[in-house]
C-alpha cells in the first residue's frame, strides 16, 4: 500500500470536482518559492512520498510560512529532515481559513466503498463524532450523513462560528462516492482536513491509498 | 449463475411441499434424525413422509427406503441429515430423482475447515446447472406455521401469525420460539439458513417480500456474504415490509493497523450501522428488543414522527419523554383546538396537565383516559400515542383497556403502544389489551423503544 502520487491525485479530484485549495508539487526550489509568491503568503509546504503516511511525524509539514526569507528556510529544513526519505517533491499550498472537516473512504471487503464524515481534530480523534454511509448514495443520504454527526450545529453558525454550504458539501460527500465506486484502484482516502467557510469549501490535505 | 427468479418460485416446495423426505431418519433417542422425523409426522395429515435408511426396514413402524431415488412418487423436499461426508453423494441422488428442494441440516462443512469447504463446493458445482433451491448446511431447517410444516429440528412448532424470521443460528431460533410460546403473535416462516452455501439471506427476503403470510421479516446475522447484494434487496423490500435485524459481533479487531483515519474508525460494526441506516432496516440489540419490536409492529401499523402520551402519573409520564428524546421521538405540542377539546370535556374538571405528556392526574378513572385519548388521537400532528397507567386505588385497568381498543378503532393509521406499569394488578387488562393487538410493555423505556421502532423515518 502506497499514497498516490500527487500528479493523479490531482487529476481525480479535479475530474470528480473535489476542490482543493491551490497546490503544486515541486523539486526546484527556485520554482517554488516563484509559485508561493503566486499563490500569497502565508503558504504551506508538505513533503508528499508514497511512504510517509503520517507527515508531521516526519518533519514533513511546515504552515504559516510569511514571506520568501521564510520560504527558504523552510524549505532547506524540510529537505534536510527528509534527505533519507524517498520523496516524490514538497506540495507547496496556500494557507485557507475555515472549520476543519474530515470525508473519507475505505473499500470494505464485504460492502465496498464506505465514506466517513466528522468533523476536524478532536471532533474525530478523541470523541470518534462521525457518520457513514455504504456507497453509492445520492445528495439526501449526504445531508443526512452531515446531520448525523453530534457536532452539526458547529456547522450551522454556532455561537458565531461560520456557516458551511451544507449543500456544497453534501455534493462533495457524493462526488468522493462516484469517485470510490469508479476508481477502484483506491483503497482509502483521507481528506483531512477539509476547510470549510462561508465562501468556499477545500480539501487542505489529501492522501488516496494504492 | 441461476435464474434467481425460478430459484425463488421453487422455494414453494421447501415451505409448502406435498411430499418430504428425511435422509437420515432415525428412532435414535435425543438424536437429530428422530427431532426431524418426529417434528415431520406432526404434520403428517397435511403431506406424505418418506423415510430413507439403509440400514433400517422399519422406523417408528413405519416403512423405510434404502435410497432417495427407490421412492417413486415425486419428492417435493429433501431433508439430509446424515454425517458430512455422506452428503454428497445423497445430493447427487437427489438431482437425478428431481426433488423440488433440499435443506442440508448437517454441520461440519465450510464452518470446520477446509475439508468441509471441499465438500461445500462440490454440492455447489452438482447443484450449478439445476434449479433446485438448498438452504444449509450447518441449520436447523425451516418452519412454516401455518401449514404446520416443521422441516427442522425445533423444539416446538410455533403459533401461526405473520413474522418470517431468518436467522444464521439455530440456537437463535430455538430461544425465540419458545420465549413467543405465550404470546399473542406468530410466525409465517422460519428459516434457519446456516452457511448459505446457495440460498443466501437476500434471496430470502426477495421470497418474503411477495410472501402473502409473511407482514414483518426478523432477522439474525453475524455477517452477509454478498455485501451489494443484500443492499439492494433490503432497500427495496423494507418499503414493502419491515425487516428488524439483530447484528452479532461488534468487535473490531483489525482496525487497529489502519493507515487512515477512515480506516481505523470504520469498525464492522460502524459500517453495518450505516447499511442498516441506509436500507430502512429497523437495528435492535437484544432478544427483548426483537420482541417488543415484532410485537409492536405485527399488531399496529407504522407511522410517521409525533407522538401524544397520556398518562395518570407525572412521573411515568416524564420518564416516557426522556426516553422519547433519547429515541428521537417527536412529540408535539397540544394545539388550541385540542386544549379547548379537553376543556369542554365533564370528565376532565379541568384537572389536567396542558401539554405533552397529557397527564390526566393520579385520580384518573376510565371516563378521563376516554376524553383524554380521543382529543389528543384527534390531533393531525399527532400520529400515534403512548397511553401510561400507574395502578392507584381507584384506577381501572380493565375499563381503561376496553376504552382503549374502542378508541382505537376509529384510529386505525394511528398507532397504540400501552404501559400499564405494573404486575399482577395489571395482568388482566394486559392480556385483554394484547388479545386485541394493543401491545403493552410493563416497562416505559421498553414501550417507548418499541413505539420508535414503529416510527417509520425513511417515510
């Protein structure tokens, strides 16, 4: 089992319409840091192999980046820590605000894909808030996948928090769904997390299982 | 693969065969051959028995034959019980005598190890290009109550009614039926189906769905072998008929190694959950659930969200609504035109709670729970109601129970789940109610689970 590499990662979310937020993967430094001043400080840089499966255990992630002096350094670091580590490039990202979600997949032998929606961070890790549905399934069985979790209301404009497009994503869950019953060479996908504001909705971080 | 269409229709002769025949008949005490050959001639008025054994002319005086293929007449069912090695070869004999259908009882196949899985497969090929129907191996058999066919092992035979129960374990069949014995419901058919090595659980279901005994599908499972397709034939056949399942094994080990977050908190149990969800089957815990559950749902029809409670004890009354909470229970508020209702009526005086639970105080007698029960059943948002006694001094159960199954009638898309809490002061009205397919749990947090499971969400 191995993460995809990120060019065909790219390719399925775009061809399913998962957005993501602005990425690009490179080896040249001088390329990067030209896509960062692109993209707008704060940036992110992750280091993307198909072995590191847990990045930050690594050293392989580096957020809130300001500016190019930053960038440099970052970036010498990044390479130092992972000199030993058989990388396909580092992702450089642009930083999005918003409340973390997590939507995932994982092809049971029994029933095929199964999606998972929760919430980001402790919502998922520490109180296991998230909701399932056997794929495929249409926009209604999403919404009510999204209303299913404790936390929904965090969703809903809580006590000042953001409203999230339930709709939009809702449409996203479904999409992840078409893709899993058609890609069948994916074994489990991680999109955590996912970030989630008024304007928009964006896969952060990525990870397709081969 | 066969024609699951012609596969389904010969199912007639495994529940309503003309002729049986057991393989492994035997006058043995406490052994299988003689539960089945015993539970065989129960219902020998209604069909005729064949014997095979070649090693007895004669068993309980009654005639034997050495082979399958020296009866003459057509044989509708076979029944193999004979030890697992054996069992192919019968099987061969079988097809080339063109019985109608075959449950293989015996164990030791695919459940034992890979010897019995070699032999599992080789009744599959021999099978393949027939269209006889197998149910087995390692089952108790099939039951159908009301033609008192019992092609099984079972204790008992149970009392007819209209719940099909399919379960994978035969113990699980065993301890429902005889817990049922006393109670005011009944079976369509029982098919304990072991290992499915052909008919698998949503062939099953496909068959109960046109099955005009069979009102509400039970069932029992520790895992499904054909994940999509028991989807698709529980999603359909739910709309129709109310399937229950109770899910074994929750355990999730293995999950552990998880490279995802997905992956490490999808447990088996999590996903069957959300199939359960997706496909409108009704999830319970426990044998008690099951039976609240069928009971509730054999005697009243379902209904859509919101709920009226109406009690003589606060207490009961408060109890019920936390559990209605929890259960995800609507329950409306009484809207002006009822409150004016319950205002007009002599019965009441006034002494009433206003709202929902309608507590008709602990001084209650048969004439308020009247009043009470038509205005709030008289409500449209209110679909169906939970009608809560406390045994006072002056309380009349018998009446009350009476008063309820009069009401109800001019009812009858609303259902009536009842709580006579108590014991022995409440048994008379308690059989009187459930004889009138009222059903009543003793307990609040039972009738209001029960009620939940009659709530039809998907709708």
């Amino acid at each position: 089992m191995e993460i995809l590499n990120f060019e065909e990662t790219k390719n399925l979310l775009l061809k399913y319409k998962i957005p993501f937020c602005k990425t690009e993967i490179f080896n040249s430094k001088a390329k990067a840091s030209e896509f960062a001043k692109k993209i707008g400080f704060p940036v992110v840089i992750k280091v993307h192999a198909p072995n590191i499966f847990h990045k930050s255990e690594v050293g392989g992630v580096k957020v809130g980046i300001k500016n190019l002096e930053e960038f440099y350094v970052a970036w010498d670091e990044m390479k130092k820590r992972t000199r030993l580590e058989k990388i396909e490039g580092i992702l450089v990202q642009e930083t999005v605000f918003g409340s973390e979600l997590t939507i995932g997949m994982k092809r049971d032998s029994q029933f095929g894909p199964v999606l998972m929606f929760g919430l980001g961070g402790i919502f998922i890790e520490v109180l296991k808030d998230v909701a399932f549905r056997v794929a495929p399934f249409d926009k209604k069985q999403a919404l009510e996948m999204i209303l299913e979790i404790k936390g929904h209301k965090l969703l809903q404009g809580y006590r000042g928090r953001e409203i999230v497009n339930l709709n939009k994503l809702a449409e996203i869950i479904v999409n992840l769904s078409k893709l899993s019953m058609a890609e069948k060479k994916i074994m489990s996908i991680d999109l955590n997390p996912v970030m989630a504001n008024k304007k928009s909705i964006l896969v952060a971080d990525f990870r397709l299982i081969v | 693969m066969r024609n699951l269409n012609s596969k389904i229709k010969k199912m007639k002769y495994i529940f309503n065969p003309r002729t049986v025949a057991i393989i492994g008949a035997t006058e043995r005490e406490k052994s299988v051959g003689l539960g089945i050959v015993n539970n065989l001639l129960a219902g020998k008025e209604q069909r005729k028995i064949f014997f095979v054994n070649p090693f007895k002319e004669e068993i309980l005086g009654i005639k034997t034959y050495p082979k399958i293929t020296m009866i003459k007449e057509r044989v509708d069912l076979v029944i193999i019980a004979i030890p697992a090695s054996g069992v192919l070869e019968v099987v061969h004999e079988c097809i080339y005598k063109k019985v109608g259908g075959i449950i293989i009882i015996t164990g030791n196949f695919g459940e034992a190890g890979e010897q019995g899985k070699t032999i599992e497969k080789q009744i599959k090929d021999a099978l393949k290009n027939t269209d006889i129907p197998l149910i087995g191996p390692n089952c108790l058999g099939v039951i159908n109550a009301n033609n008192n066919l019992s092609a099984s092992f079972a204790p008992i035979m149970p009392k007819k009614g209209d719940i099909a129960f399919l379960s994978q374990s035969g113990a699980m069949v065993d301890a429902l039926l005889d817990r049922c014995a006393e109670e005011n419901f009944g079976f369509s058919k029982i098919v304990s189906y072991g290992n499915e090595l052909d008919m698998e659980i949503d062939e099953l279901l496909e068959y109960l769905k046109t099955d005009k005994e069979t009102k509400i599908i039970a069932t029992y499972f520790e895992a499904i072998k054909d994940g999509p397709g028991f989807i698709e034939s529980a999603k359909k056949i739910s709309k129709y008929k109310p399937i229950i399942a109770i899910k074994a094994g929750k355990g999730d080990a293995g999950q552990k190694a998880a490279l995802t977050h997905t992956g490490a908190l999808s447990s088996d149990y999590e996903i069957y959950k959300a199939v359960f969800k997706q496909t409108g089957i009704i999830q319970v815990d426990s044998l008690d659930e099951l039976m609240d559950t069928i009971k509730a749902l054999s005697f009243q029809p379902r209904c859509k969200n919101g709920i009226g409670i109406i009690t003589n004890g606060g207490g009961l009354g408060v109890l019920a609504a936390d559990f209605c909470e929890e259960f995800k229970i609507e329950l409306p508020q009484l809207s002006e035109k009822t409150l004016r209702q319950l205002n007009q009526e002599d019965a009441l005086k006034g002494c009433y709670s206003k709202r929902n639970p309608l507590d008709l105080l602990g001084d209650a007698l048969a004439e308020r729970y009247e009043a009470g029960l038509e205005s709030v059943l008289s409500q449209p948002d209110i679909k169906g109601v939970l009608v809560m006694q406390g045994m006072q001094i002056m309380t009349e159960p018998m009446e009350n129970a009476k008063i309820i199954l009069r009401i109800s009638r001019h009812f009858p898309n609303k259902p009536i789940v009842c709580c006579f809490a108590g014991g022995r002061l409440v048994s008379g009205a308690v059989n009187y109610l459930e004889k009138n397919k009222i059903p009543n749990y003793s307990d609040p947090k039972r009738a209001v689970k029960a009620l939940s499971n009659l709530i039809n969400l998907g709708k």
